[in-house]
C-alpha cells in the first residue's frame, strides 16, 4: 500500500515513495525467482548426476514452457543439452518460434520431421478400423493429436538413448493439475521441473531467463490442429487456473471446469494403476 499526502509537494513525496515502495516490491520478486530458478539447475545437475547420466535433452515447440526448459538445461549443461524440434502435421509458425528459443539461448538442436512416420502409423490404425466398421470420426482428431504427442515421446527417447541423456518435460503445475497432456506422450518423461510453478510464474521465469518477448506472450497451444488453443480446449483460462491453485476466490463455472478436469485425470499423474494384491 503506498502512502499519500497533501498539497503539491506532498503529492510528489507520495509518487516517490509509492514508486520505491513498488519497485522494491518488484526488486524482490525478480531475486526469489532467480532463486528458484538457480535453484531449478543445480536440481538438474543433481538428476542427471544421480542417474549417472551426462545431460539433458528437450522437445522445443516454440510455447513459452518449453523455452523456459530449454533455457533451463542450457545452463544445467552447457555442453550436454539438446534441443529436439519435431514438427509433425505442424503449423510453419511453430518452426520458427521454436528456432527463435534455439537463439535466444544457444541451445544445440535438431530438426527431426515426424510428419512421414506419423501418416505411416496413424494411417495404418486408420485402415484398419475402418476396414472391420469400427472407425470413429468422432474421436479421429484426439487420437491423430495424441499419437503426435507420443511419436515425440518416442523420438526424444531414442536420441536421449544415443547421448546418455534425461529426457526433461515442459508441463507447469496447471498443466499436471488438469491433466492437459497427452499421457505417455509430453507426460512420457523423466524430470519435470517446472510442475510446481504456474503459467504467470513460467513466463516471468522466461523473462529473467530472457526468452522473446513473443514468446512469452503467445497464445499457449499444444498446436493439436489448427486453430487450436489451450484455453479453448480446458474451457477455462490460466489466470483462473492460477488463481485457483493459489488459493484465490475464483467464479464457481471456472472452479468446476478445474476440478472436473482434476478428478478426471488421476490416471494421469501416476504409473499404470494396479489392483490391491488378493
């Protein structure tokens, strides 16, 4: 709360204290959160020691999450990080925002092209199905954006193997309390570090670790089909999401939407689920 006072000199004195208030404030926040994010690194390092592994690597889509963990393991390893860009049936725009996170932090990458071998299997399971009457039109478009989402998997799995590497998820905490991803697919992973950080606090995060401007601001998509959005697709936002991981009052339509979402993907967040033992 800044402090006011009267006449002209007053008023002054009231702007410049409630400018220094603020700033400090903002000073502040900017110092815990490269705390954390010191923090994030050495967490890294740990993992990758205690695997008795040499690095990490990342699927880059050109979304703010998988900046923030490209910029991430850049630091944890500066010679041992990888960047994997996939584009599979993909959006052009996509290709380009994600060169521009490789730029921005000068991570090692490569372009591996999903988009033949995706036709090849999808296309297959499609023929199938339809050759015994059983294809769903329906349900095509979820299954053709979660297949993408696990030959991803596979391929940063692969290319982990080759290098001796972890392979690093991008999912932040509202992402694994919905369950807004693909399991077995951008859930498939080893490490995940930003599963405790919200969208608002992954895109300060990108601005302290100095992910474009562009990028941070850019309308969050898993890029399943075109047009497609997150909030869209989840029927709420990520300020609601946040808020309500945060504790705050939040309209009760939104609240509903999350903890639906929530009690709907338990499956999600855990391994294969196994009966008790008789």
């Amino acid at each position: 709360m800044c402090l006011t006072a009267s006449g002209e000199n007053g008023l002054s004195a009231a702007f410049m204290l409630c400018y220094n208030e603020e700033w400090n404030l903002w000073k502040r926040s900017r110092g815990r959160m490269q705390e954390k994010i010191d923090k994030l690194v050495q967490w890294l390092r740990d993992q990758v020691s205690s695997a008795g592994l040499n690095g990490a690597v990342v699927g880059i889509s050109g979304g703010i999450d998988s900046a923030v963990v490209a910029h991430l393991i850049k630091r944890a390893f500066p010679d041992d990080s990888l960047g994997l860009i996939m584009p599979c049936k993909s959006n052009p725009k996509d290709m380009e925002d994600a060169l521009k996170v490789v730029k921005s932090c000068g991570i090692r990458h490569l372009v591996i092209d999903l988009t033949e071998a995706h036709r090849t299997l999808f296309g297959a399971v499609e023929a199938e199905l339809k050759a015994i009457g059983e294809w769903s039109e329906e349900r095509a478009r979820l299954g053709d954006a979660n297949t993408r989402a696990r030959l991803r998997m596979t391929t940063l799995y692969a290319v982990a193997n080759n290098y001796g590497y972890l392979v690093v998820g991008t999912d932040n905490a509202a992402e694994w309390h919905t369950g807004y991803f693909t399991k077995y697919g951008d859930g498939g992973v080893d490490l995940v570090p930003l599963i405790h950080f919200t969208k608002g606090e992954v895109r300060e995060m990108g601005r302290l670790l100095g992910v474009p401007e562009e990028i941070i601001k850019k309308a969050p998509s898993a890029g399943l089909w075109e047009g497609q959005t997150d909030e869209s697709e989840m029927g709420t936002t990520y300020e609601m999401i946040d808020k309500y991981l945060k504790g705050e009052d939040i309209p009760e339509r939104d609240r509903n939407i999350i903890e639906r979402l929530h009690e709907r993907s338990h499956h999600k967040r855990q391994l294969a689920i196994a009966p008790p033992k008789f």
